[in-house]
C-alpha cells in the first residue's frame, strides 16, 4: 500500500484495503477523510504539503499532487438515489464514516484503514466475508438504487474466486425477474466492459447461467457454446468486451463510433456466404475489425476464416510504376491485375516480384 500523508481521519477505503488483504496488486488508491476533503487539502497546500489540481464542490471530492503523485480524496458523505438506477445525489458532505461506508456496495468494499495508526474498521463484516470468500450487499434495496452493482458482483467473483451469498444471490434473482431499464447505460457499459475485458470463459458462463444479461434484454437468450477466453488469447484485441457481447443487442449502450463499427462489420459478416478459398476468405474480411472477424467465428463455428490473420500478412511487391515500365498505361484495370496477382501469391506466398512481374504479363495477354 503506497504511503500519503497521515492524519487521523485520513483513511484508506475500499478497494485498497481489500486487495491489500487479498494479497492483491491495486492500483487505485482511494482515500476518504472525516468531514471537508476540499478544506483539508486546502490547508495541506497552505502549509506546502500538497497541491490542489481539481474540485468537485458536489460530491466534496478534491485531487491534490502529494509527494509528487495525484491523489484523490473523497469527503465523507451520505447520498440517496431519487432515482433508481440512475446517479445518487448527495444529501450530506462530512458525515461518520460508518454512513459513508454503509452507501457502497458489498461489504468487501466498505473496509477503511487508518492512515494514522493502521487500524482497519470494519462496520459491516467485510473482514468475515474475504475470509469466506462472500460478496454481500449492504441493504435490500442496494440491486434497486444501482442495478450495475450486480455486474460489479459478477467481476469481483470472477477475480476473486468470490461467491454470491445467500440472501444476495436471492435480492438479485429478485431484481433480475424485475428489471427498471430506466437506469444509467453509461455507468452499465462501464462495467460490462470491466468485467469482460478480463477476458474470462467463467463471467461469460455466469453472465448467462445466473441471467444477469436481463440487465440488456427481457428476451430470454441462448448464448454460442465457444471458448472465447482461448480464442482471445490467441487473437489479442482491443475491445475484448465486445468479442463476448457484440452478438447481443448492444443499441442502448452508448457505443462509440469504432464499437459500432465493430458490431456494424460483425453483422455484414454474417450475411455473407463467405467461400473457404483463401482469397474469398481475405476479400471478404480485408476492411473488416478484428472483434468482428472473432465474433463471426464464435457464432458460426468457423475456424478457417482464422486464416484471414495469416492471409492478411501477405502482400504484393509490384505496383503502378512496374506496370508503367512494362508499357502499360494506367487505367482501371490496373486494380484487376493486383488482385489477379494477390489471388496467386496467396496460394503462393513464395512468389518472387519477378514471378509476379510475369503473372501481370499473363493478366494482360503480353
């Protein structure tokens, strides 16, 4: 755990604290203090401790420079949700800590550990629960004030090896038959892409076998039977989230424009009767996105369009200019000779650029 500066009711919270106990890398440090963060750091800049860079009056949160690291600090606070699913609203800036711990969302999380003296305070049997490896929420309602809380539940079980407990397991199947999808997709698509880009074969298995995927659908779903933990592994992408979800109806999320490309070239695929020869294989995926290439594979079964990933290694070495020596002049036909000779060097790669120059003869009749 990184040192900051100590102050008594200065305290470590959350995920730092449980991947502390957990003998885990953390790589956020989240820091919560008693009353006012913003004055707090106010007098550390004026006594030369710190230096204040950001604000945030609402949530009473402050991001100050200290030992030459940004560091945030959260004032405690206490917060409704006027509306559920959506963002709280804070009600009170400096309350008790307990209050502050009691508005998150599983008990593993609302630990908080003394910057001073070390102690841990555990108001909510946080500590009993990573002995058990539990993840329990704080109140009934906490599934109805945020929904995502349930993908949050599923991450943390996949990087834990945590399970459900009982009366959670209950309050979430109890939610899931009940969905108010008048929630937030930007902070449901936060965590989606959390959880899959771990690229783990069990969240995709629990995301469907404990329905938590009602959270983008009512319609029941039957999802592809494929190890896309494997696949990603041996195809690395970007958006590993979408190679597991970008089947699915995503149009409520708000995607960015290479998402959607993803999910547009996915869809054009798939109503393409692509042929199994090489050069079918590689006109037809040249222009399209990797997640979309692997997503057709794990809904159609086809492994052979995985050559594309070789084929697309492959290129010609003659060009205009070779055409031009050889008496040619530019012209449309120039594209259909490059393509002639792609067609041949992809079922021989080991052409030469002269074989090639001679293919382009042939092509034009010389």
């Amino acid at each position: 755990m990184k040192k900051c500066i100590s102050d008594e009711n200065l305290y470590y919270i959350g995920g730092i604290v449980r991947d502390e106990l957990l003998n885990k890398e953390c790589f956020d440090v989240d820091l919560t203090y008693i009353g006012n963060a913003i004055e707090f750091c106010k007098n550390l800049e004026k006594n030369g401790l710190g230096k204040i860079i950001q604000i945030n009056e609402p949530f009473g949160t402050v991001r100050v420079m200290i030992n030459g690291e940004e560091t945030d600090i959260a004032s405690t606070r206490n917060e409704i949700y006027e509306q559920k699913g959506h963002l709280p609203v804070v009600t009170e800036i400096g309350c008790s800590l307990k209050k502050d711990v009691l508005r998150r969302d599983f008990t593993i999380n609302a630990l908080a550990k003394s910057t001073k003296t070390g102690e841990i305070l555990d108001y909510t049997g946080g500590l009993e629960d990573i002995k058990n490896k539990k993840l329990r929420i704080l109140h009934k309602n906490s599934f109805i004030d945020d929904p995502t809380r349930i993908v949050r539940g599923l991450k943390f079980s996949v990087r834990f090896g945590f399970s459900l407990e009982e009366q959670t397991k209950i309050l979430q199947d109890e939610y899931l038959n009940h969905v108010n999808y008048d929630m937030s997709q930007k902070r449901l698509k936060k965590e989606l892409m959390e959880t899959f880009n771990l690229n783990s074969q069990k969240a995709f298995e629990l995301f469907f076998s404990q329905k938590i995927y009602k959270l983008l659908t009512p319609q029941d779903i039957v999802p592809p039977v494929y190890n896309i933990e494997k696949l990603v592994c041996n195809y690395p992408v970007k958006h590993v989230w979408l190679v597991y979800l970008g089947w699915m109806d995503l149009s409520n999320l708000p995607l960015t424009k290479e998402e959607k490309k993803i999910i547009d070239d996915y869809k054009e695929l798939i109503k393409t009767n692509i042929l199994s020869d090489d050069f079918s294989i590689y006109k037809t995926c040249k222009d399209k996105s990797k997640e979309s290439i692997l997503l057709y594979t794990i809904m159609t079964g086809r492994e052979d369009i995985l050559k594309f990933f070789d084929l697309e290694k492959i290129n010609i070495d003659i060009n205009g200019e070779d055409l031009q020596k050889l008496g040619i002049k530019p012209s449309a036909k120039y594209s259909e000779c490059f393509e002639y000779v792609l067609k041949q060097k992809l079922e021989n790669p080991k052409l030469t650029k002269q074989e090639e120059l001679n293919i382009a003869k042939n092509f034009f009749g010389i």
